[in-house]
C-alpha cells in the first residue's frame, strides 16, 4: 500500500513539475526581437554620424529620424510577410477543403495511413480516421495539422504583428535617443544606456531557451557593442574624408 502511494505522488509531482517553456516564442518574436533590432540599428546609426564630428542637434535628428524610418519599415514589412503567409495558408486550407467535400473517402484513406505510419495499429487508424472524418470541419483541422503542421483557428494576425513590430522597435531605437532628450550633450550615456537595454534583452530571450541569462545578455551586449564601434569608426573615416 505504502508502494502504491508513493507511486502516486511521484506521478502527481512529474504531472505538476512537467511543464515546457514556449517554444514558438510567439511573444519573443515581434517584441524582444524588434527591440533589439530598434536598439542596434538605432545604435549603430548614430554612433556612425557620431563619429563623422557632427553637431549634437545632427545626431539627435539622426537618431529621431532612424526610430521612424525603422518603426515603420518594419510594420510594413511584418503586415506583408504575415498578410502573405496567412493567403498562402488559407490557399492552401481552400485546397484541402474542396478536397475534403469532392473525395471524402481519399482523405479518410489518406489520414488513416497517417496514423498507421505512426505506429498505430491499421483497424484502430481506420476506425480513428472514420470517425474524425464525420466532421467536415474536424476533418479540415486534422488533416491541416497533420499535412500542413497548422492549426485552422489560430493564424497569425498581420494587424497584431504590425502593431507589435512598430511599438518594441519604436522602444528600442528611443533608448539611445532618451539621454540626449534628457539633457545629455555626448555619446557616452547614449552608448552605456543602449549597452545595458542588449544585455537586458539578451537576458530576456534566456527564459525561452536553453541558454543562462547571462551568457544570452552578454552575447547582444558584445554583438550589438561590436556593430556600433564599427559604425563609428566607419564615421570617423568618412568624416575625415568628406571633410
């Protein structure tokens, strides 16, 4: 008896313990990564004009400039990555759904030998193929997830991509902007506050991998450090030779 429960809570505390991290990254995607790509483009952006001896005003435009320019380009370009998916994966559904009404019993046929490739004995994978075939709709869902590795009712909104694009790129190109609109007259608080927001959203995208936080945070840090010395240097020499 003692053996029986123990065994019981064992399983009990493997049920409750026996979660996965989001793996899609349905968040991380259009947040975390617009703000890095906000924080770096916006970064490198000025720091390069930086570096070519412009005026403080000359940078601060650069850098508001850059926020827009970028804020909209990548909604734009999420609408219409996200709007053409989704056609094509409606086209598709349309395909499968005219198939579905004109050989209903190809497609039971076809999901059977699905599942028997699986492993499943072939009477129960026809028994199990007939009876979610009685559902034209239920049969749309299995065989889209099934062939296609979609599911019907949970597409992606290019509207909620666009907006989400918009506002964490919009956030992340402000960052190195913020100092200078407070009041900052160098570089320096720009770069160490836009340092600081990399190594904060590489630590954030540690919770959905495998990676520790701070190995992911010093990672952006270092490649988003790295992409504006290369700017600026870039700029000191171009303003030198342009001058």
């Amino acid at each position: 008896m003692a053996i029986i429960e123990t065994e019981a809570a064992l399983h009990e505390a493997h049920r409750d313990n026996h979660t996965h991290r989001d793996v899609n990254g349905g968040w991380l995607r259009p947040a975390v990564f617009g703000a890095m790509d906000g924080l770096v483009s916006n970064l490198a952006l000025m720091t390069g004009v930086a570096g070519g001896s412009v005026s403080q005003h000359t940078v601060v435009l650069t850098g508001l400039a850059g926020l827009a320019a970028g804020a909209f380009s990548m909604a734009a370009g999420e609408y219409t990555s996200v709007a053409s998916q989704r056609e094509l994966v409606e086209a598709e559904l349309d395909v499968e759904r005219r198939e579905l009404r004109k050989h209903p019993k190809d497609e039971e046929a076809e999901l059977a030998a699905l599942y028997r490739a699986r492993g499943v004995e072939p009477r129960l994978a026809d028994e199990v193929a007939r009876q979610l075939s009685k559902d034209p709709e239920q049969a749309l869902e299995i065989h889209a997830r099934e062939e296609l590795g979609i599911d019907p009712g949970d597409l992606p909104s290019p509207t909620v991509a666009a907006v989400s694009s918009f506002g964490s790129f919009a956030l992340g190109a402000l960052i190195p902007v913020l100092p200078y609109l407070l009041g900052a007259s160098s570089l320096w608080p720009a770069v160490l506050l836009a340092l600081l927001g990399l190594f904060l959203c590489g630590a954030v995208v540690a919770k959905v991998t495998a990676r520790t936080w701070w190995y992911s945070g010093l990672r952006q840090l270092v490649l988003g450090g790295a992409a504006a010395g290369v700017t600026y240097a870039l700029g000191s020499l171009f303003g030198t030779a342009v001058g």
